[in-house]
C-alpha cells in the first residue's frame, strides 16, 4: 500500500519568512509543492545587517500569510497535511519566538502533530530532498550565520567536525561589503566587484591553516582588508574603482582558498565509509561561483561526488525544515506544546560549545 507524507513547514530563525510543502510518495524522493520565502533584505539593507527587532516583528506579520500561500499554492488545506513543522532554533530568538507559537497556533487548530527543527538539521538534510543522498555524507554549511563540516550519519545524526571559531564566511562577505561602501547582502556585490579585480593585489591571511584541525576564522581577514583599505585611504586619498575591484577580488580569493583547503581536510578526516562518497554544500555563500568551483576540484581530487543543490533550496527556506520535519516524524518523533524555541541548539551534542557570536547571534 503506497503511503503519502505530507508536512508544512515554518522557518523565521534569521530574515526570511518562509513556508513550504513537501511531500514523500511511499519513501521515494521527496516533492516540494510549494515554497514561499519572503525576504526581509529590504527592511534590513539601511543597516547593513540583520535588525533582531525588525526581523522578528516583520516574521510576526507575514508567517501567516507565507502558509496560507504555501497551501494555496499546493492546492491544499491545513487538513490534507500530516505534520506541521518548524524551526524551534537555533537563530534570532524573537524570530524563532515568532515562528514556533505560530506553528503550536496551526496545530492545537488543526489537531496536526508538531514537529520542532533544528535549522541546521534543514540545511544538512536538504541533499536527502534534492538529490535522495544516501547516509552517510559529508556537508560544508556556509551562510552569513553559520560555517561548519557536519558529517551527516541520520535524521538526528550529526558530527560535528569543525567549524569557524568567529564570523561566518557570508557575515564576514557582508562586513567587508560594508567596509567598501557596498550594499547588504553583500556577497554578491563583492562577487560582481571582483570580476575586474586582481585576486592577487593583496595577498590577505588564509587563516588557521597552519593548525591541523577543520576549524576557521574568518573575522582577521576582514580586519586585513579595513588595513589595506586604510593604508590606500592615507596614501591617495580615496579608493579607485580598481582599488576596490582588486580588494573585493583579493578577499573573496582568500575566503575560497581557505575554505577549498578546510574542505580537503574534511574529505580527508570524513574517509570513505562508501565508495564514492558525497560532499554537499548549503548555505548562500554556496551561490559564490568561485567557491563552488574551488570545492567542486576539492571534491573531484580526494574521489568526493560535489553537490550543490538549487540555490533556493541553498539559502534559508521552507521546504528545508518540511523535509527534516518529515524525516524526523516518519522516525516516530514529534513534539507537544511545550516546544520551546532556542536561540543556541548544537546538531552534535558531543561537540565542544562553540566559541564567538556574530550578527546571528551565538553560534550553535
Ligand atoms: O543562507 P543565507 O541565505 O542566510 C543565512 O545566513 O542563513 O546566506 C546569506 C549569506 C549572506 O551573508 C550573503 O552575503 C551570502 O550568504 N552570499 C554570498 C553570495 N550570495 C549570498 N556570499 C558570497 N558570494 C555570493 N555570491
Ligand atoms: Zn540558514
């Protein structure tokens, strides 16, 4: 007898207010039938980050709209799903806040089981949605909060096996942008600034590869550049548009190299426990074409399958806390009203507490 799982999902942690549908036909491949992510970018491009505040009032007032237009756009109603799922954490916590008290509203409405999601748990597992990746896999987790290798063994099975001990690779594209009066978000601003650039004008740090272990840091090699940018500052008064080029080009070299040579690491510590084993990528910093080249020889070189899955799927969204909801509620777990939302949530219990925070807030 063919079963069907259908749950809808809920995610607020940062600034995207998203809703989705996901369905499993009788565990075969997943399908999204729907995914409404509604961007706060706008609300937050005056401040050149994330407002916590703003985030959370404008997740508030839109999250209900996300779900009815998610629904709507699966044709279906509250009724027709199985589950209802949602980012608990880890994130902004107002937003968070946001998100699971709408959810536990669906539900005591609707009679749905609840399932709490880790959002990390989301980007880990969406490989599984996109591309029915087999456990075990190894995955780069690089967003503008967060930055690690997990090796992915189960729905709730996660290594943690380094990871930054300070900025996140996107949050540090985003302060540099803002160092040279670029725009927010601003990773693709210093991706397209550093098409004209030299990469290798500036030869900034590529940090912490003098140390074995799959750690990063990456908030040094955004001091290096607000250096370099002041030293031109002093000597010619102001920056030219090359000078900008080559710093944007130099930085993003440096972001590439380092986490091309982590990620050989990883492969290398990940082994081969199949044949030809996966190394994945989520995050929005995945969207940078030259890190995803860099990975994509790291990955060909150490006999790792590269992949990529779509951005939309890459980048904060709906369906990513859908499917890992769904993965978690086909394994029997759900959750009652007193799911709390978390602002710190660790996917590897065993892993040392991480160190920094940044515009995300601490990291899990
Ligand atoms: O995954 P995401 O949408 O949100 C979270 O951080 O969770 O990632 C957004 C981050 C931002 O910091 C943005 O600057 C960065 O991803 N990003 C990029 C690129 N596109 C987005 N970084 C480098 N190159 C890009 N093309
Ligand atoms: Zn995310």
């Amino acid at each position: 007898m063919s079963q069907n799982i259908t749950v809808l999902g809920l995610e607020s942690s940062c600034d995207d207010t998203a809703a989705a549908v996901v369905r499993r036909k009788d565990g075969t491949d997943a399908e999204v039938l729907s995914s409404i992510v509604w961007g706060q970018e706008g609300l937050h491009a005056a401040f050149g980050g994330v407002v916590p505040e703003i985030a959370a009032r404008a997740h508030a007032e839109r999250l209900d709209l996300c779900v009815e237009q998610a629904l709507e756009q699966a044709g279906l109603t509250l009724t027709d799903v199985d589950a209802i799922a949602v980012t608990a954490g880890p994130g902004l916590i107002g937003g968070v806040i946001s998100g699971v008290m709408c959810a536990k509203g669906l539900s005591i409405g609707s009679g749905k089981p609840l399932v709490g999601v880790n959002h990390l748990a989301g980007h880990a597992l969406t490989p599984r949605m996109t591309d029915g990746v087999e456990y075990p896999y190894l995955m780069l987790l690089v967003s503008g909060g967060h930055c690690q290798f997990l090796g992915v063994h189960g729905p709730d099975q996660f290594t943690r096996m380094g990871g930054t001990i300070d900025d996140a690779p996107g949050e540090a594209f985003d302060k540099t942008a803002k160092l040279l009066g670029l725009g927010y978000p601003g990773g693709p601003l210093i991706e397209e600034e550093a098409k004209n650039g030299d990469p290798k004008r500036f030869r900034f740090p590529r940090p912490l590869l003098d140390r074995p272990d799959l750690d990063m840091s990456f908030s040094g090699l955004k001091t290096a550049l607000r250096r370099a940018r002041d030293t031109l500052v002093a000597e010619k008064g102001g920056l030219t548009v090359q000078d900008r080029a080559d710093l944007c080009a130099s930085f993003q070299q440096a972001v590439a190299d380092t986490l091309a040579e982590k990620s050989r690491r990883a492969c290398i510590a990940f082994g081969k426990p199949v044949e030809t084993p996966v190394l994945a990528v989520a995050g929005g910093v995945a969207a940078n074409s030259l890190i995803r080249s860099a990975l994509q020889d790291v990955a060909a070189n150490e006999g790792f399958q590269f992949l990529a899955p779509p951005l939309k799927y890459c980048t904060d969204n709906g369906a990513m806390i859908a499917w890992a909801g769904l993965e978690r509620f086909v394994g029997g777990e759900c959750d009652d009203l007193t799911l709390s939302a978390r602002p710190r949530w660790p996917l590897d219990k065993a892993a040392a507490p991480m160190l920094g925070s940044g515009k995300k807030g601490a990291k899990a």
